[in-house]
C-alpha cells in the first residue's frame, strides 16, 4: 500500500453518486465515501456509508445490561433479549460486525477515516467535504 500526507491507496473503485459528483468538476469526481470512526471521534457531513467500529460492543452491553449474576439466568435473559429483538437486532449485529470486517479488509488503521473510492483514505480528518477536496487536489496533482 502507497502512503502519502494522509491519504492511503486501498484497492478497488464504485460506482458515481449523483450526490458526491455534483460536488466536483465532471473530470474528478469522487463515486462512493464512506466514514470509518466510532462514537468517541464524530465525522460531520454526508458519507454514503458511517461505520462505527464501536457499534457491536455498544450492542452487546445492550443485550449484557442488567444481567444477573448467576450465569445459567444471565444465559436466559440474553437469549430472550435476542429472541424480542428480532430481525431488527439481527439486522443490527449483521450491520455492526460487517463494517467492522469492511474496515478492516481495506486496512484502515486510525480513526476518523474517510474513504473515497475504497481508493484513498483520509485519516484525522473530521469533516468530509474537506477529506474529500484533498484527495481530489491529489486525484488532479497526478496525471
């Protein structure tokens, strides 16, 4: 992976955004932007995409809440927690633990990062139209 002034190369491209494109001039756009943090370093502005690598954990101390401490009821209690959650917590654990797999295939190794393009990542920045400029002033630097 090639570092620069806080930009990293990842692998892969998207596909364009209305949204993102219309921010730009036509021949540097950026087509997807995703925002990689947790709750303790939030990132303002628009991303298609917010992973929180916290987010399983907050799940979990939900689902451990309260629990007593004798562990064959704390087993009942969270299985009944898991049982009224439903399809939503199940959508929700899926959703938490699949960003954090995401973040991690594209080697993201500080918070707050922004990606663009699953290409560049922005790390320390916490705004997303100013990660986003920088990694088009870069895109437009290099034929």
């Amino acid at each position: 992976m090639h570092c620069l002034p806080s930009l990293v190369f990842a692998r892969q491209l998207l596909l364009a955004t209305s949204a993102t494109a219309a921010i730009f001039s036509a021949s540097v756009s950026a087509a997807e932007i995703w925002v990689i943090t947790d709750q303790a370093h939030p990132v303002a502005g628009d991303a298609d995409r917010r992973i929180l690598l916290d987010a399983p954990a907050q799940i979990e101390a939900e689902l451990a809440a309260g629990l007593p401490p004798d562990p064959g009821r704390a087993a009942a209690v969270v299985q009944q927690r898991l049982k009224q959650g439903g399809t939503d917590l199940q959508r929700r654990l899926g959703t938490a633990y699949q960003g954090v797999a995401d973040a991690w295939r594209l080697g993201i190794t500080n918070i707050p990062a922004v990606v663009v393009d699953r290409s560049y990542v922005v790390y320390g920045e916490t705004n997303v139209a100013r990660a986003v400029a920088r990694v088009e002033q870069y895109r437009r630097a290099q034929p």
